[in-house]
C-alpha cells in the first residue's frame, strides 16, 4: 500500500484505490471538503460518506464513530450484524449533520466472495463484471441520510462467483466528472471503471479532472469521493485503517494553501515510511490508525 498525500490518492497494486478531489466551485467558496472515505484493509470493509458544505465534517464524524464502534465490538459477522452496528451509529447523528452513508464489507469464503452493501442517500455502490463492462448490482438512491434518518432499514449481500467482479463506491461528484467526459455514468463504469488495473484509477480519475480544469470544460463540479475494490484479489495482510476527507473549511483553507498551492503532484509514500510523514499527511486531511 501506498498513499500520496498531495493528490489525497490511496493505492494498493491490483487490490484498490481511492480518491478524494475537492470542488472546485468549494473551494472557491471556502467551504471544506465533505466527501470522507474510510478503507479498512484489515478487515476488507469499505465506507463513504458525503456531507452538505455546511457541515463537511459530519461525513468524518459519521465515518469515526462507525469505526469506533467495530473497534469496541468487533467486525460483525453478517449482513444483521452489520445493519445493527450501522444503526447504532446512525442514531446519535445530529439532524443538521445530513450525510450520505455507502457501506461495502467484504468476506471471502473459499474460491467465492460476497459483499454486504448497506446504502442511505444518493452516493452509489456498483459492482461491475471487468470483462463485460455490465453493471451487475448498483444502489438505488434513498431518503436514509444520516441526520435525517436514525436508520436504515435495506441491506444487501451480493455473492460473486469468479474473479471478474470490481466493486466501485462514489459520491454524486463522480457524476460531474463524467459530465465534463461527455459520457454517462453507465459508458464512465463500462470504460476505465471496469477495465483499468485498480490501483491506475485514482491517478486516472485525478488526470482527468486536472485535464478538463485545465482546458476550463470542467466548469463548476462537487466535491469528487471515489474508492474502486478488486474483491477477488483483495489480501487482509495489512493492519492500516486510512479515513480521507471530511475536512472543515479551516483544515482544506490551509491543504489548499500550503499544499495543494503548490502546483506538485506529491510523492507517493510506502506503508512503511508513513509514520515520519505523518504531520504531512493529517495536514492533508488524512489520517491513518491500526
């Protein structure tokens, strides 16, 4: 596992990505950045949130007490446990903190995987067949924001019998990126979202947006959260738990300031050498735990 605090890009080579880029419109305004992405490599679960620019650290909040919960309780062990778990944590969510919440938790069970989907709000989890380009499973966007609702009561277990699956979570700025391609969100997931080596696409995506910011097709876009899972080759040998995002507008005034300013793309940091990198990386609204 690498990561690139710069570019706020997290790769680990044919096993996942993950990108957060914020709006430019945001920043323009001041705002934070409200898309949070939370990766659990230990234990394979994955989990997004997007929350209103008026309170863009209520994704991170949300995102923190889902991970403090499976910290006192454990990792559960089935599509109940883990809707309990998550309702617990949805009910102590103020109702001025509205957030989006996408929930994939992975377990393999002998040559088969399956992914435990829980879903409230309109960002989307879409699990995509590499070799087909279809679109094999894909949330359907709901009222159950977090804040608004103390609960969800859909989840989903998705059994994927191969390897050719890829998982794809994303908040709706994904939407404006496609947009700015001139293409759908259904020809965005047939191309580079399912046929590209996992680990490429963060740096893909970020190569994209600065291209059309840069020919100034982009225009106004949201805040751009994405995380991409090969589930099938996926490996729980790694102890690092990353949160990425859900910044207040002070914590990204300064990212955009002292960091992101600087017209570099960063360097990329192995899992080893994070420790004495790692003033760098909270200044870039990451934070990593075991």
């Amino acid at each position: 596992m690498k990561i690139n605090p710069v570019s706020r890009m997290i790769v680990k080579k044919n096993e996942c990505g993950a990108l957060i880029v914020t709006g430019r419109d945001k920043i323009k305004s001041g705002y934070g950045n409200g898309d949070c992405l939370l990766l659990n490599l230990k234990h394979s679960f994955f989990a997004l949130s997007d929350s209103t620019e008026r309170h863009s650290r209520a994704s991170s909040d949300l995102l923190g007490r889902l991970s403090d919960e499976v910290g006192r309780e454990g990792v559960p062990e089935g599509k109940k446990e883990w809707l309990d778990l998550v309702n617990r944590v949805f009910a102590v969510q103020k109702y001025q903190h509205k957030a989006t919440f996408s929930l994939a938790a992975i377990r393999h069970s002998g040559t088969e995987a399956s992914i435990c989907i829980i879903n409230g709000g309109d960002s989307a989890v879409t699990v995509v067949n590499k070799v087909t380009g279809r679109v094999e499973y894909a949330t359907v966007p709901n009222m159950n924001f977090a804040g608004r609702s103390k609960g969800i009561s859909g989840v989903m277990e998705v059994v994927l019998k191969g390897s050719e699956y890829r998982l794809v979570m994303a908040s709706d700025g994904l939407s404006d990126v496609a947009r700015f391609r001139g293409m759908d969100m259904a020809e965005m997931m047939k191309s580079f979202l399912s046929c590209e080596q996992v680990h490429r696409i963060p740096e893909k995506l970020g190569d994209m947006i600065r291209s059309a910011d840069a020919k100034g097709v982009a225009g106004n876009y949201d805040d751009i959260g994405i995380i991409v899972v090969d589930p099938a080759h996926l490996a729980a040998d790694c102890n690092a738990q990353i949160v990425m995002g859900g910044t207040s507008p002070i914590e990204e005034k300064a990212y955009q300031k002292n960091v992101n300013g600087s017209g570099s793309r960063g360097e990329w940091i192995p899992l080893k050498d994070l420790p004495e990198k790692i003033g760098h990386i909270n200044m870039c609204g990451i934070r990593i735990t075991n």
